[in-house]
C-alpha cells in the first residue's frame, strides 16, 4: 500500500457513551477506515486504559494516524475533563484528556459526544452549507449539539447545550440528574419505556405486553419500538404520546435558537414516520407565531451511529493541539 504523500494524515476518533466504546481511524474526508466497538468500562482507570491499548492496536496498522479526538457523553470543559456525566458514573472532575495523553503520548482533544456528533453532521451530513442547526440525539438520554454562526456552540464553561436537562414539568418524572421533570425524563428512550410500562399496567398496551412475555415491569423502549413498528395500534398510540412529548421540547428549542433544521439521530430515529411526522405535526402547530412562519424542517440526522467517531476524528484534526480553545 503506497500512502498519498500529500494526503492529510487519519486521526483516531472515540466515542464513550453510557453503553458502548468506539475507536476509530477515521480520514480527512470523514470516511471511517477502521472500528471498534466494546462495551464502555465502568471505572475511570479502565476507560483510559482501553482507549490507550484500543489506539495501540489499530495504529499497529495504521502508523501514520496522529491526533485523537473524544467524544463523551457529559460536561467537558476546555480542557477535556468532564466535570459530571449522568449516564456515565466514572465521569466526576475526571481529567480525560490529560490522562489519555499520558497513556497514548498523543495529542488529544476531547467534547461532549453530541456536539463532536453535531461538528460530523456540519462538516459531511446533513449540516453542509448551514451555519445554523440543532441536532437531538434521542436514545437512552437525550443529547445536543446547537450550531450557531457556523460553530459548536459551547457556552461559558464547555458546558452548553445539555438540551436534555431543562425543566419542562416540575411534577413530571425523575430524570437521571437527580431533578424532576426535565425533558431528558420525558423524551429519552427510558422515557418511551416508561410510557409502555404504564400502560400495560393499565391494560392498554397489550401487543407491548406480548413482547417482553408479559412482564409489564420489563418492558423498554425496544419493545415500545418493536411492537409499534409492526403496526399494532396500542403501541402507535404510545409512541404517538412520546413523540407530543419530544416536540414539546423541540418548539421550545426552536423558540430560543431559530435553527434552519432540526436533526435527529440516536436510536429512536429508526421509528421513522411513526415518530417524526406525529412530532412534526406538533411542533409545527406550537412553534411561536406557527401560523406566520414557514415550517422548520426535522428531519434525520445523516450520518447515523458513526457520527460520534467521526465528529470526534475531525475535532483532532481541527485542534491538533493538546490544549484548546
Ligand atoms: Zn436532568
């Protein structure tokens, strides 16, 4: 194999979330050119350590990748160390960039995993050409990545865009962070799964029931999904409620920061129509002065999964420092 001498070198590119850890060497035109994918460890000291052998093998094959770049779900500030995760426990005041760079001798730069997922969809997805959109990760949590004027919108401290966490129902469910009724409560995957479970207890859900073998208590999101997707009616209607749910929060969103499009990605989006056009039709009729503006498209994210190695990949390369901003 004969390498492009003026071809801009691979960077790896990582994404830890609550379940799963990916490393990848991805190019410089976001083309993914080795994965791995294993389940994320549980305590801090073995997260680092299986990103530093993860990167050791794959740059066994591929010597000319340089930087790393990681996305984690959490609160990461400038300097890479996330300062509090709720689907992470290893995650308080961990300095992950420092201790990455230790381990692999690398340059490292590390953001939450749903802005570096935002930075893909600019760069190579559904964002090219817009300076203005917001991406909604929905799967087990809810994630974001706000675009403004071209870039990843941070805030202050690294911290913003956490969309899951802002209190739509101060009665509403306990979300993950310890406050009630964020919206993170009401329009995450647990949060589908809690809707079917409450209605199968009431007996309203029983293609749901069906599918987790009658046990209401065990039903998820899955089988809210699964049941849903194979058209029976008991479950089109929950995932019609959650998707009311899910667009309460967008026409809020929306109201804030005027995005040209709406992405949506994470596992949910496989609902397809049963989610988005009830979501659509919602939000449209609520977003302020509905009826005197044009629609704001939703639509799904374009790079799927892959976003997160992706979008971690090209903040290396942007960042080729082991310090930012
Ligand atoms: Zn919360």
């Amino acid at each position: 194999v004969t390498a492009d001498a003026s071809a801009p070198p691979p960077t790896f590119g990582v994404d830890i979330g609550g379940t799963n850890l990916r490393c990848a060497v991805v190019d410089a035109q976001g083309g993914v050119i080795e994965r791995r994918r294993l389940p994320t460890p549980v305590e801090f000291d073995d997260i680092v350590q299986t990103i530093a052998s993860e990167i050791g093998e794959l740059a066994y094959t591929h010597d000319d990748a340089g930087s790393v770049g990681i996305g984690a779900a959490g609160m990461v500030d400038f300097d890479g160390v996330i300062h509090y995760a709720p689907n992470v426990p290893a995650f308080v005041r961990a300095p992950l960039r420092a201790r990455v760079a230790e381990a692999t001798g690398r340059a490292v730069v590390v953001d939450n995993d749903a802005n570096v997922a935002a930075l893909a969809e600019l760069l190579y997805g559904a964002g090219r050409g817009l300076t203005d959109f917001l991406l909604v990760t929905l799967g087990t949590g809810v994630g974001g990545g706000i675009v403004s004027g071209g870039k990843v919108y941070r805030g202050a401290h690294g911290f913003g865009a956490e969309i899951g966490h802002f209190q739509v129902d101060p009665d509403g469910p306990m979300c993950v962070c310890g406050e009630r009724g964020h919206w993170e409560a009401l329009a995450s995957g647990r949060a589908l799964g809690a809707l079917g479970r409450a209605r199968a207890r009431a007996g309203r859900a029983p293609s749901v029931l069906a599918l987790a073998n009658g046990d209401a208590d065990g039903i998820t999101g899955v089988h809210v999904g699964d049941a849903a997707q194979s058209g029976t009616p008991d479950a089109v209607a929950i995932v019609r409620d959650y998707a009311f749910q899910v667009a309460v929060g967008l026409a809020g969103l929306a109201n804030v920061l005027d995005p040209a499009v709406i992405m949506i990605s994470g596992g949910l989006v496989e609902l397809g129509a049963l989610l988005l056009d009830p979501m659509r039709e919602w939000f449209e009729g609520h977003i302020e002065g509905a009826k005197q503006r044009d629609a704001i498209p939703i639509v799904p994210a374009k790079l799927g999964d892959e976003a997160g190695i992706v979008g971690a990949a090209a903040l290396a390369r942007a960042a080729d420092a082991p310090h930012r901003p």
